[in-house]
C-alpha cells in the first residue's frame, strides 16, 4: 500500500469513528453535547483528519509538478479524497454540497486560523462554536466558509450600500456562494459576515449586557432550544448489603423559542455618498442596539406570548422564588440578608447580584458610624464589586423606585438563565423609502437587520427577587 493510500484509509477510519461518536450522541436523549472524554476524541480524530488532507494535499502537488502541466481536473488523483488546487480554503468551488461534517469542519478550522482581520477572541468564539454546536452536519462550517472570506466581507458592505455595480468578480462569486451555502439561505437580505455576526462571537468583556456576561449562552441552529434539567440526585446513608432505594432523578425538559428582533437606519441619499464609513459604522450600531434591547428583554421580557424572551423578573415575579421587604415601601440593609439567606444553599457559592444602579447606590448609603457591616467601597469608587462575597452587576432596565410591589433586587446562580442564539444575523438595504403624503420616493434609503434570540430560567429555584412590600 503507497503512502497516500495509507492516509486515505486513516482519514476514512478517522471519518468513521467521528460518525459513531455523533451517532451515540444523536441516540442519547438526555444529552445535547459531547462529555469531555468525547470531546477529546471527537478533536483529536478532526485535527487527524485536517493533518491527513494537508499531506495528500501536499503529495498531489508534488505529482502535478512531476506532470509538469498540472491539471486540477484530470481524474487521476484519490477517489473520494478532496483535493484543492486552491490553497484557499473559503474557494467552495471545488466542495461537494454533500462534504462530511468532518471535511466542513476540518476546512473551517483552516479558515478561521488564516483570518487576518479577526483578533484571537473572535477566532476562540467561531472555533467554540464549531465544537460545541457543530458536532454533527458541519451546517455552521459550511456558514463560515460562505461568510467569512475577504471578498464575501467587502461584497457584503458594497451591497447594503448600494454599490452592487462596483462587485468584482471574485465578490459576485462569494456572494452567490454564500446565498446557497449559508446558514440565512436565499430568502433576501445578505448574512452578516460571520466575524461581525454578534450570534456566533459576541464578546462578553465589551457588552454592557449584564446577562451576557454572567448567563449561561447557548448558540442553535433552530427554532427552538431543548436542554434537560433535574434538581439531582438524592444521596443516602445505608447498612451494610442494605438495598439501595431509587434515587433516579426528576428529569425536566425546559425548551427556549427564539424570539425574532429587528431594527432600521433611515438615511438620506446624500449622507450615503457622504459618509465614508457609513456601512461599517452602521453596523456598529446595529450591535449597540442589538445589545440595548435583549439587555432589557433578558431583565423584564414579558414572553414569547408578546415575542420576546422571557426576563428574569419575569420568571420569578408572584412566584415561590419570591422575598417581600420587612417594611412596607422601605428598602433596608437587614432585606440585603433576607433574600440571600432565602437563596438556595447550593447556589449561593456561584450567585451574582443584579440590580439598578439607583439600588447600589441606596445600598451604599447604608453604612453609618456604627453600622460597619453596611459598608461596601468607599464613594470615590466606581461601584460595589461584591456584595456578601458575591460579584454585583447593573442593570438599566431593573426597577429605580421603592414603592409598594417593586421587584428591585435578583441574586442567583445565572448559569441556570439560557440565552439562546439562532445563529445568523441579516442585514440589507432597503433602496427607496416612500413619502406618507403622495407615496413618492422621499430621497431616503434604509438598513434594515434581523436577529433571533431568546432567553428564560431553565431552574427559578437558582434565583430569589427581593420585592418591596
């Protein structure tokens, strides 16, 4: 057997075990991911995979000059092996619609790696989500690869501004590439590129989204979000050869829909041939609206019923998860103890506080002289970093006022609130805007974006809300 008949056949066993590890996966109706033994093994066999494609890759080319007239349609390389003349790996040209996972995957990690506009955050992000969500059909691969090349990136910012008469060809190519290969599909409007697309790599350091920050994110590729949860498993104490009881935990299926949000940017024409950088800038706006707006859906959203997430006051509002203030209409330094105390023992340890900052700064007014255990930090501080040992975060859109019924106050543990991402964010220009008198063009285009993303407890008992009495 020659060499590269070797590597053929190790990259096929490589293949093979990875479909047998999605396989178990698939069947197994209690888990969404991989364990970390699994997740071990699922790396190691796609960096096998990558390496094997680099040294065939490498031994063709070396077969091709010894031809001394390479020919990258000649029929006399491997059978079923994938073997570009392009070095590029977003040339989706010679990529069959049918390539494995594997193959998707292997190519993308390629991409991702060359990226030299993405710093080494993003380039984390796009790799997590390729091994935490992208386990099986290579869908979001595929995305990446259509997305997140230099000319689909410049074709992109020349379309939403117009300009589709200036697309070179290699553009008009990626474009189209990414109109059939892409997560969005064809359906108008034109995929955000995936190093901007804040539903793949959103950094949580820059937000001023505190659920972000300290929630748990989950990314799909659906409609709908399913995990399992379980209040645990109840151990016991027990006599020698004593029967063990049945200590199989309650399984629950929590399910998160993801909630459609959009936004639009009119501007005049003029302002369009004006601003050099309108495109970019623009985008960045999207995502600082994009951050506003699921800040205060993730705090207060009423539902899906009302199309958006369910927010955390929400949740816990009227419910068993609830402490009301020793005082009518009073906000004091003993309720800060109450509701932690009321929070779960298990939760306790890895709680965050979420507030208002107008409730900060009413708890930084606690301390008096002989009130030392009211102090937090000093007043030429930026805020609390902790309150009882615990990490405080703002939030704008909680309640500010003390008055009867208020729900000023959640401490929990935020891994058990889900925000889901429906990975692919759109963004396309809308050519004309028309007049409300006659319906005549009034000299003004518009952005228009559209996101998915939704956002519940999955487990209110990791929670308590301090509500005013």
């Amino acid at each position: 057997m020659t060499h590269l008949e070797t590597l053929a056949a190790f990259r096929s066993d490589c293949i093979t075990a990875m479909s047998a590890l999605a396989d178990g996966l698939a069947s197994d109706e209690t888990r969404s991911a991989f364990n970390d033994a699994e997740q071990s093994d699922w790396d190691q066999l796609d960096k096998w995979i990558v390496d094997a494609d680099a040294e065939i890759v490498r031994h063709q080319r070396i077969f091709d000059l010894g031809q001394n007239q390479p020919d990258t349609t000649r029929g006399d390389r491997l059978p079923g092996i994938n073997t570009r003349a392009s070095d590029d790996p977003f040339d989706l040209r010679d990529l069959p619609f049918n390539a494995s996972g594997a193959e998707l995957r292997g190519r993308a990690r390629t991409a991702i790696e060359r990226m030299a506009h993405a710093d080494d955050d993003a380039k984390q992000a796009a790799a997590k989500v390729l091994d935490t969500v992208d386990t099986v059909d290579g869908k979001i691969a595929r995305h990446y690869l259509a997305t997140g090349s230099d000319a689909y990136r410049s074709g992109f910012f020349k379309l939403i501004g117009g300009q589709e008469y200036s697309l070179t060809e290699d553009e008009k190519r990626a474009v189209a590439e990414s109109r059939a290969a892409s997560l969005t599909g064809n359906a108008g409007g034109f995929a955000v590129p995936f190093t901007l697309d804040p539903t793949i790599i959103f950094t949580n350091a820059g937000t001023n989204n505190a659920f972000r920050q300290i929630s748990r994110v989950e990314q799909i590729t659906t409609d709908q979000w399913n995990g399992v949860s379980t209040a645990g498993v109840t151990a016991a104490w027990a006599a020698e050869a004593a029967e063990a009881g049945d200590n199989a935990p309650v399984l629950a299926q929590p399910s998160i829909d993801v909630e459609k949000a959009h936004a639009f940017v009119p501007f005049s024409i003029e302002i369009g041939m004006d601003w050099a950088n309108m495109q970019s800038d623009i985008a960045g706006l999207f995502m600082d609206s994009k951050d506003r707006l699921e800040g205060a859906a993730f705090a207060v959203g009423a539902g899906s019923a009302s199309n958006q997430p369910t927010g955390i006051v929400t949740e816990l509002a009227g419910g068993s998860f609830e402490t009301a203030t020793a005082t009518d209409d009073v906000f004091a330094l003993a309720d800060v103890y109450t509701v932690f105390q009321a929070l779960g023992a298990r939760y306790r340890s890895s709680a965050s506080w979420v507030m208002n900052l107008n409730q900060i700064n009413r708890i930084r007014q606690f301390a008096t002289a002989n009130n030392y255990h009211g102090f937090t930090v000093d007043l030429t501080a930026a805020g609390i970093p902790q309150l009882l040992g615990r990490p405080v975060y703002e939030s704008s859109d909680m309640e500010t006022a003390v008055a009867d019924g208020d729900d000023i106050i959640v401490v929990g543990d935020f891994s058990n609130y889900v925000i889901v991402d429906r990975i692919g964010m759109n963004v396309e220009l809308v050519p004309h805007l028309f007049a409300t008198g006659a319906n005549r063009p009034s000299g003004q285009r518009g952005f228009y974006a559209w996101w998915r993303v939704g956002g519940g407890s999955v487990n209110d008992a990791g929670f308590h809300l301090l509500t005013i009495q």
